[in-house]
C-alpha cells in the first residue's frame, strides 16, 4: 500500500473485515501486508512491515517499482528508495496474482501507475469490471460551477447531504458565487455553514426516516428503508424534488416503480425489499447514452482522457518537495466532519494518538526537536503539547496544536479534516481547526512550513490512562530481614476503601454483593486479537450498549472516561 489508509476512510472504507479475515494464520500461511506511508495511519500499524517515507518519495517509488515490473529503467529517487523498491518488487513477484498495489495519493499519475502494476501482475484482488461507483466526485466541475456562480450563470442552486461553505478549499469564492444566485437553497439536517449561507433551508430527515436506494459496486444494489416515521416536521429531499415537479408520487412509489422497470428484470420487488440487497447482471447501455459518454469523454482537457503512461512514469519520477510536506486525511471516527455533532465520535479516542476532542498537527521527534516542540504530561497524567502556526500557500491557520507522534515521517506534517465546524454547534462541541481551508486543488498533499507558536494546548489523550500515575510501583522492593520478620502489608500495603464511613480492605468488600449471578443472561464480548484492526467500533458499541455518558473534554483529562 502506498499511503491507501484502507482500514479507516480510503474510498469509503469497508475492507476491514475481509483483511481480518487474511490475518488469522492458516494452516500456517496469512496474508503479508507492507505498507508505504507519511503519516502513522491504522493500516501502517496493522502492516508486517512499514516505511515511513515522504509523500515525493512515495511517488518515486511507485514509478520506479512500475519500471522494475515490466523491466524498464525509471530514474529518480536515492538508494533508500532503490532498495526499498528491489524488495518490493521481489515480494509481488513471489505472490503473483494473489498481489495487489493500493494508493492513496490524489494524483492522477500516481492511480494510473498503480492500475497498470495490478494489470501487470494480473491481480485476482483487482476486478475493473465492476468498479465502485463510490467517491464519483469532479473537482474540475466543483471549480467550474463556482466560476459560473461568480460570473451569474447560475439561475438556481439546490444542495443537498453536503456543506461547501465548511468542506470547499474555496469556500470564501462560492460564498461570493452564492450572492449572484437568484434562488439557493439547502437541504440540511442541521444550521450548518452552508444552511447559513443560502436564501433557503429545507429541513431534511434523518436518513433512518428515510427511504431510498445505492449502487455501490456495479450491478449490486441495496435498498434503504426507514426504521421510523418522521419525528419532526422534515421531508428528504428527494420527496421535495418529487412535489416541486407536481407529482404526486411519493419517494417510496418512485424508487419501486424504478427499480421494477430498470432494476430487478423480472425479480420480485418484496424479496428484494426484504434481502435489502440485488444483484443484476450489467446491462448494456443504449446508444444514446453510449454516445453521450463517448461525446463527454472526449471533451477537450477531461480526466478520462488516455493518460501517457511514458508521461506519468517521468511525472512521478521527477516529484521533488519544498520545505514541509502535509498529508491530509480523515481520522477513523471523526472522518469529513458530517458527524462532527455526534459527541461520541467526538469523545472517541484516535487508534493511533489515543487524543479525543481535537485534530492536530503531526510531527515526527526529530523535526519536533530541531523546532523546540514539545509534549509532556502533567501530574494528573494529562497531555500538553507546543502551538505552531501552519502556512499553505499563503495561507495560514494559527495555534494549531502539535502531537509528537512516532512513525510520522521525517520531513512531514499530518492534519486531519472534520473539525474546526463552527456554525449549528454547541460551544462544546468547537473543537479543533478547519483543514479544509489549506486543501487546495482538493490534492490530500501540500507544501507546508510551521512555526513555533506561543502556548501549551491541553489535550484530552487518555494514554497515560488506567496506569498508576504515581499510586506506587508495581514491583515492591523490600530488605530479607523485613521480608521474614514482618506482616506483608508493612511492605505491600493493600488499598484501604470506605464501607460505611470506615477505612477497610478493598479486597473485603464486594460491589456486586447483592447480585444474584446464578441465573439470568451474562453478556461478554470477545475480541479475537488476531483479527483486531484496532478500529475501535466496539468502543462506539460499548457506549451505545451500556448507555456511558459522554464527560467532555476536561474530564477525559482526569480520566474519567
């Protein structure tokens, strides 16, 4: 994997469960994963091996392992890279077509090398016959709408499940954009940023009151059903689009309808309403839309323009860097910041940092050394860490806390999105600094310069939790003599408790006295640490199981969680 976090978010996560699986050994054999990254991700600390390596680096590489694939010579890079790259090449030799190359870096160059090395080791792993049709998003198109807007092309503009205002890197543009709109409206479930900005807001329902359906891969298809009648006076979008065209379908008759007519060929509507999912074989597209795909296909500067593969090789094979390198990415629980208002996502500790309530600059300890930063913890075991200031192309988001955190490569900088949201939130829940605002060109790789700010931030980290924080040493040292002659809490003191207003043995007294643990349901949950990810959802299911509340921020600090 070249930076492809494919156990948190990359393309819309969900291959976790079939990597558990290959991590359970055998019959003595397991799958082996080597993982290239910047920053310390879930994937990276689930790998058999991993190299921290800048984002530049990571693009020389990927080029140069294409070229020792199909035996050309690609130049570039340094003998750390060469090696790298000569090891890697042998392993997928070995595996074959039980192989597979992953990439997370947004660039075009990079996705193209990495589908023609699946091609050349014809991986089993890698099915282009049926994509996912997930993150289907066009940046170019997203940049061309605001252009519009700006320059009053625009007559209407429906939003809907999204918040540019927040989520654009240009935002402040298509905030201009929406002044010489005519009608602007959002769908939103909350007053977000967007919902602020617009003439009108369409209060929409919870997708659990919500009926609808997706393709996700080719040819599968699932349903959604609502679990509940709508609570409050909202209406899904869909159903608006349905009554502002007259008619007098309702959303549930319009996705039936469809997927009689389009979908099932023939299968009946109620099995697959109650299997929830269908699968169809690909039907043909018909020659009107062939030809307009064919037509958009071509247009001039598209992105499904043949890419030179000659051209993406040199590409990649000449990617230098300038000072810092940031790599941004979405945390495993917060991900974009849709949830941001969820206070347990919120109080979710990161699997890596182990740091709830904030988003944070990453730095390796080398570079945190030459720039002075520091982490340290406090008596009560909470974590303080130095403020730096992060400078993006010209533009600069201050007092950003920074984590010192291992296996962050040398030279490069990690920030996550999904926080910093400001507006239809609680005071509480503000936390942390809108990355969004440096990802510029919508590219997950920047060149960044930091510097060291006034100030220590708190963080909420429960690393240091459930330890003895000074109540003693585990080992208990005491001289022969004692040792024979004395009674064993002169030297192992046992913990004294109150039991009605008197200092007594804690191993005297029992807080389940009274329950009766003959009879009745013993729940347990067992996690099998061969298959663990370290993804924390049993976290999430625990709180929402047992009902633990959510203490905020200072709290955690206490460890009180």
């Amino acid at each position: 994997s070249f930076a492809a976090d494919f156990l948190s978010d990359w393309q819309g996560g969900g291959y976790d469960s079939a990597y558990a699986k290959k991590r359970v050994p055998k019959n003595g054999k397991m799958s082996r994963h080597i993982h290239l990254e910047s920053n310390m991700s879930l994937s990276g600390a689930n790998a058999d091996r991993r190299i921290p390596m800048k984002p530049s680096q990571l693009k020389v590489a990927l080029a140069k392992l294409y070229g020792k694939l199909n035996g050309s010579a690609v130049g570039g890079g340094d003998s750390t890279v060469d090696g790298v790259v000569e090891q890697l090449a042998g392993e997928l030799r070995k595996a074959g077509s039980n192989a597979v190359v992953v990439c997370g870096l947004n660039d075009l160059n990079a996705q193209a090398i990495t589908l023609a090395i699946n091609e050349l080791l014809r991986s089993s792993a890698f099915d282009s016959e049926n994509p996912k049709y997930i993150r289907q998003g066009n940046a170019a198109k997203v940049n061309q709408l605001v252009a519009d807007m700006k320059a009053g092309k625009v007559g209407a503009l429906l939003i809907d499940g999204v918040n540019p205002v927040y989520s654009l890197p240009n935002a402040m543009e298509f905030v201009e954009g929406l002044a010489n709109v005519p009608l602007t409206l959002s769908s939103s479930f909350n007053n977000d940023e967007t919902a602020q900005a617009v003439k009108y807001v369409a209060a929409a329902s919870h997708f659990l009151e919500s009926w609808g359906d997706v393709e996700m891969k080719k040819g599968h298809y699932s349903l959604m059903q609502p679990t509940i009648r709508e609570l409050f006076d909202t209406r899904q979008f869909q159903a608006c689009l349905l009554a502002w065209m007259d008619s007098e379908k309702t959303y549930y008759d319009f996705v039936k309808e469809n997927w009689s007519t389009s979908i099932l060929n023939g299968g009946s509507w109620n099995k697959a309403l109650q299997d929830g999912t269908f699968t169809a074989p690909v039907m043909a597209l018909d020659e009107t839309a062939t030809a307009e795909v064919s037509e958009d296909e071509t247009e001039e500067g598209s992105e499904t323009n043949q890419i030179s593969m000659a051209a993406a090789v040199r590409s990649l094979a000449n990617a230098t860097s300038e000072g810092m390198e940031l790599m941004l990415y979405s945390k495993v629980g917060m991900g974009d910041g849709k949830q941001a208002s969820n206070p347990w996502l919120q109080e979710f500790p990161d699997p890596i940092s182990r740091v709830s309530w904030d988003n944070y600059v990453t730095v390796s300890k080398a570079d945190a050394a030459e720039m002075e930063l520091v982490n340290e913890n406090v008596a009560n075991g909470g974590l303080d860490g130095s403020y730096v200031n992060l400078t993006v192309d010209g533009v600069t988001i201050s007092n950003i806390p920074a984590l010192i955190q291992p296996g962050q490569a040398k030279g490069t900088l990690g920030l996550s999105f999904g926080y910093g949201k400001k507006a239809g939130m609680k005071t509480e829940m503000q936390t942390g600094v809108n990355a969004f605002q440096v990802y510029n060109n919508f590219n997950n790789v920047q060149s960044a310069s930091i510097s060291k700010a006034d100030g220590m931030h708190e963080f909420a980290c429960v690393q240091l939790h459930n330890t003895l924080m000074g109540r003693g040493d585990i080992i208990k040292e005491t001289t022969l003599e004692i040792f024979n002659t004395k009674d064993h809490s002169e030297w192992n003191h046992v913990p004294q408790v109150s039991l009605d207003h008197q200092e007594v043995p804690a191993n005297s007294v029992d807080l389940w006295a009274e329950f009766d643990r003959s009879i009745g349901h013993h729940f347990n949950l067992s996690i099998d640490l061969n298959a663990c990810t370290g993804c924390g959802a049993c976290v999430i299911a625990c709180h929402a199981e047992n009902n633990v509340p959510v203490v905020g921020k200072q709290e955690i600090r206490k460890s009180r969680d």
